[in-house]
C-alpha cells in the first residue's frame, strides 16, 4: 500500500485446538487493511498530520515489495474525491472534541485495496438461425447480477438487442466458470464470454445459419501464465470513509454515515456494482462492531453459533451509505477491461469506523469488533 523506508510487518501462528480460520469476504486484504490502515491513523495523529495527507505522501510509484509497475493505481485519487464528498474538513482535528448533543462525533478513513485475480474461465455461445444467442456457463448467480452483465457483454460483443440474448448458467455440464466467489465471477466469465463471441463472429456466415446453429467457445486463463500478471502489479483500489457517534455516557457506537470511493476499472453494470460495494461496506462495519466467535476455554466451542447471539448488522444498523465508482479501464486486467468489486466494497470499510470511533472518543480499540465495554472505562468525563 505505502512506500517508506522503515517498515517491519510480522504475521504470528499459533497452534490452537480450533477449526482455522476460514475465508468469509475479501480474505486476506479486509483483516489485514483493519491492522495496517488503522496504525496508519495512529502514525497521523501522533505526527498531527490529516490522514489522508499521510497516505498521499507515502504513495508508491511502483509496488514497494516487488518493484512491479501498477497497472492502474487511481488510490489518491479516490481518497481526494471521497473527501470531498464526504465533507473531510469538518473532521475535527482533535479526538474527542465534536459534541451532538449527547453523542460524540468522530470521523474516520481508510484506504482500500484488493487483488485483481484471473481464474480459468469458460463460455459457449450459440447462434440461432432467428438470431438469437444462447450464452452458457456453470457459472453461478447469487443475486449479484451474473445474469445481467453476460447477457450485455454479449449482447455489446454481438451487436444484438439485449432481449435477443438468453442466458444458461448453474449447469455442470456447461463450460466451467471462475465460480462466484473471490471477486472472480464477473471479469473472469465476461471476459470468457468476450472470446467466445469473438470466436463466434469469425465462424459465422451470413444468411447462412444451419438448423441447429453455429456455436463458439471461449476462455481466460490462469494469471500464472498471464505476461501482464508476471509484469504488473494489478489491483482494485479504494477509500472509505465513516462517520460515528458514540453515547456519551453508555459508549454505544451508532454508525451514521458512511461513503466509498472505488477504482475498479471498466463496470459492467452501474446498480449491480454499487449493490455490491454497498454489500461490502456493510460487511466491513459489522466485523469493526458487531461480529465475533466466542469460545468456551474450557471445551473450545463456539458458543454464540446462531444468529441470535452472533451479531450482524440490521437495516437500522446501517443509515446513510453510498458507494462512487470513478470511471476506468485497466487494460493490462484483461481485454474488457475489469477488475472485481465484490470484495473490495469490504477492504477497508472495518478500519475507517475503527478510525471513526478513536476520532469521536480518543480511545484506541485494538481488539475487535469494538464493543461498549472497550470503549466505556476511556471515556473523557464530561457534562452532557
């Protein structure tokens, strides 16, 4: 994420006599941007810098690992436009010193960054002799809009009406897709589907469709073998800001506004990619306060495993929230374009309600989610 001289990371295992932890969402960058971006607001407010200051003059010009060039890095760009959106010179300076009331006020922001992953992926089309197309995949639709953004990449591959394509999916026996998970589902199969159409336009002969039609198949493969992926550094980028209240004498924490800036190249489709960022949000606020496995010490169970006593948000949990995607095209992704925002929306999200809730308070939560009783014993004393 930053380029600076000095930087140490360790990563501790320790053998437990507990299932591993497991994938939920965006796994690897969304616990790990909590730690990293939340020390980051440390490091600003003991150098009594503006977060988003920090992070500017810290920006790498190539991958400060690798040295790999970025194929598309828009961050400070998305950390300026969230800003000022969001209304970031009103943040105050001092943690603790905006009062609403009985509430005290805190904002808080976090940058956001996910791998962009290319998985095998496979597609049919098939022309029919009425002009029609047929797309077909094993890939899935979970309510994320698979349906949606095949049939128009076809439908814009092939030059036909949106209403002249059909599509097929959730079958073995099709071509196998990426699979929905991971944020590989929508570049990975459109891009599948892409060639496939393609394929099928340089088969095609005019007014000359036999009975059963003329079909094509295409695929991506595995960035492994992608000279782009071995060449450039590929990434979805982002910034996420939050806006808190905290009680001023119980210490309960109510989210009250919350926006995402997003660079994730080409988007197929402007509501469901907004759908999904906003899904990823929410994610990210209820694992900064609501989510957590209780263990019994003595046995190991788990012993909160149902949704009445595991917490996760509700529709009164998540007021205002809204999602911004800057318009884009990293062409060394992929040939449309695109990168995943599934999991993206979720980077992030946990550490700028984290950074929040120290800005409203000054109390510094290191061991989450962020409950009333680690926020309570540091309450500043005062008059509401």
């Amino acid at each position: 994420m930053y380029a600076a001289p000095n930087r140490l990371t360790r990563h501790r295992l320790v053998e437990l006599d507990l299932p591993r932890g497991e994938d939920v969402r965006a796994p690897g960058e969304a616990p790990g941007l909590l730690a990293v971006e939340s020390a980051v607001d440390e490091l600003a407010v003991a150098l009594d810098m503006d977060p988003v200051e920090l992070r500017i003059l810290n920006e790498p010009k190539v991958h400060p690992e690798s040295g790999k060039p970025f194929s598309d890095r828009r961050l400070v760009e998305c950390m300026r436009e969230a800003a000022r959106r969001f209304g970031w010179e009103r943040r105050p300076a001092r943690a603790g010193s905006l009062r609403d009331g009985r509430w005290l006020v805190g904002y808080g922001m976090a940058a956001a960054v996910r791998m962009q992953f290319q998985i095998p992926s496979k597609a049919s089309v098939r022309m029919m002799p009425d002009g029609t197309a047929i797309v077909r995949s094993d890939i899935t639709d979970i309510g994320t809009g698979t349906y949606t953004i095949v049939a128009q990449v076809a439908a814009e591959t092939l030059g036909l009406a949106l209403d002249r394509v059909r599509v097929e999916i959730a079958d073995s026996n099709y071509p196998a897709g990426a699979g929905s998970g991971g944020s590989f589902g929508a570049s990975n199969t459109c891009v599948a589907v892409y060639n496939a159409c393609v394929a099928l336009r340089e088969k095609l002969k005019p007014d000359n469709i036999p009975a059963e039609g003329v079909e094509a198949e295409g695929e991506i493969g595995y960035m492994g073998t992608d000279p782009n992926y071995k060449k450039y550094s590929i990434h979805a980028y982002g910034a996420q800001f939050a806006e808190v209240g905290v009680d001023a004498d119980t210490a309960e924490i109510r989210l009250r506004r919350m926006l995402g800036v997003f660079a994730p190249g080409r988007i197929f489709n402007a509501k469901t990619a907004r759908s999904q960022l906003i899904g990823g949000m929410t994610f990210g606020v209820s694992s900064a306060l609501h989510e957590e496995a209780v263990v019994d010490t003595r046995t190991g169970a788990f012993i909160n495993h149902d949704l009445a006593s595991y917490l996760v948000p509700v529709h009164a949990d998540i007021p205002e929230i809204d999602a911004v995607v800057l318009d884009g095209f990293d062409d060394k992704a992929n040939v449309l374009g695109a990168k995943g925002v599934g999991e993206l929306g979720n980077c992030g999200a946990n550490a700028a309600v984290a950074n929040a809730v120290f800005n409203a308070t000054g109390v510094r939560v290191r061991d989450f989610p962020i409950t009333i009783e680690k926020v309570l014993p540091g309450l500043p004393l005062v008059d509401v």
